[in-house]
C-alpha cells in the first residue's frame, strides 16, 4: 500500500486529488495538512511514502518543509513531490535544489496523477514528462553554485554519459536505447552516480549535472 500525504492550502484541490486516489486499491491517503509546518509535523508522525506538497502555502513554504525533510535522516524513505501551476514555473529548480524526488502540474490529467505517484513511491524522479525538461532547461540557466566540476572526477565516462541523459529527462530505457545498453544497467549507472555524489535520489542528480557544467540548458 502506497501511503500518501496531501499538502495543499486550498481545500478544493485537496479534494480532488483526494478523490483519485481513494478509487485506488494500492494508494491511501493518511492524511492531508493546509501548510508547510504542518506537513512536516506529519510527515514526522507517519512516515509516509509520498508527499504531495503545494510550493505557496502560508506559514512555511513547499519548498522550506522539503528543505528540512531532505535533511532528516529519518525521513529518507519519505519522496516529496510538489505541486505547482504554470504560473509558479521559477520555483521549480528551487524544489528540486530543495530535495524535491519531481514535481507536478496541477492540470495534469487523473491517469498521469495516478501514474506519478507509484512512480514517486518507487524512488523514482518525476523528470521525464517534456514538461518538466522545458523548465528545467529555462529556469537552471544560471543556477547559484552548489557543486564544483571536481565532482565529475569520481563519475567514469559511462555514468557522466548516463547522468547526462537523465538531466535530459530521459527515463532508464531510453537511456539504454542512447547509449546500447540494457535498461538494468543503465539503472546501475545511475545508482553508482547517486551513491558517489551523496544524491539523496535521481532528482539531485540533475541538480548536480546544471550545476557542474556537466549539461548546460538550451538557450544558455
């Protein structure tokens, strides 16, 4: 059973996403919160596998209680996705920079909603959508720097290929079919750069692929 948190300062959407979820028989909502404090405090309390946060909300912040989950060690099983509306698009980077696992449009359409989240609780980012490369690519132009390219040195050529392609949005398959490969070891590669580069998941893998250099945005 796929256990879920949802976090969002308007009732309505929480509602409706609610509604989703509860038609199916592997998700179940534990809970849902209004702000970023009381996110976290449930989060402590429930230890759930997905974290659906809204970024704007009052009291603190998507992006500061994802901060701080992140950061706990006893919540690494918890994959907080955000919640954002086109309109927001600039706060994406710094959700993921955050420790966001993705993030989500809030239009997005029931089965993709659905598909998401057993990604989510999978381990898995939520980067693949063109969507998501769009902003990605127009909003980590020049990004504050966090890594140095002196974290290339301990990625063999394979996993800055593989990594590289990730930040592209690509999911393990298509990174395989690139490179020949098989989807298993295309996985490999990109749990050996997570573990070499202490990336909490795949989501700071392409944190640390703009930020290095290792990939630079269209337009850039």
């Amino acid at each position: 059973m796929i256990r879920v948190l949802l976090v969002d300062d308007q009732p309505l959407i929480r509602s409706g996403f609610r509604a989703l979820l509860d038609l199916e028989d592997d998700i179940q909502v534990v809970a849902e919160a209004a702000d970023g404090a009381e996110c976290l405090a449930l989060v402590r309390e429930l230890l759930p596998d997905v974290a659906l946060v809204d970024i704007q909300m009052p009291v603190m912040d998507g992006i500061e209680a994802t901060r701080r989950i992140a950061a706990d060690p006893n919540l690494a099983d918890v994959h907080v996705v955000m919640l954002t509306n086109y309109g927001m698009d600039e706060y994406v980077f710094d959700a993921l920079r955050a420790g966001a696992a993705g993030f989500l449009v809030k239009d997005i359409l029931p089965e993709d909603f659905l598909h998401s989240v057993r990604v989510a609780a999978r381990g898995d980012a939520l980067l693949a959508p063109a969507v998501t490369r769009t902003l990605i690519d127009r909003y980590v132009s020049q990004p504050p720097p966090a890594f140095t390219s002196g974290g290339l040195e301990q990625l063999t050529d394979r996993e800055r290929e593989t990594v590289a392609l990730a930040a592209g949005g690509l999911p393990n398959d298509e990174i395989a079919r690139r490179l020949v490969i098989s989807p298993a070891t295309a996985k490999t590669h990109i749990n050996r750069a997570m573990a070499k580069l202490h990336a909490r998941d795949r989501a700071q893998l392409v944190v640390f692929a703009y930020e290095s250099g290792l990939v630079t945005p269209r337009g850039a």
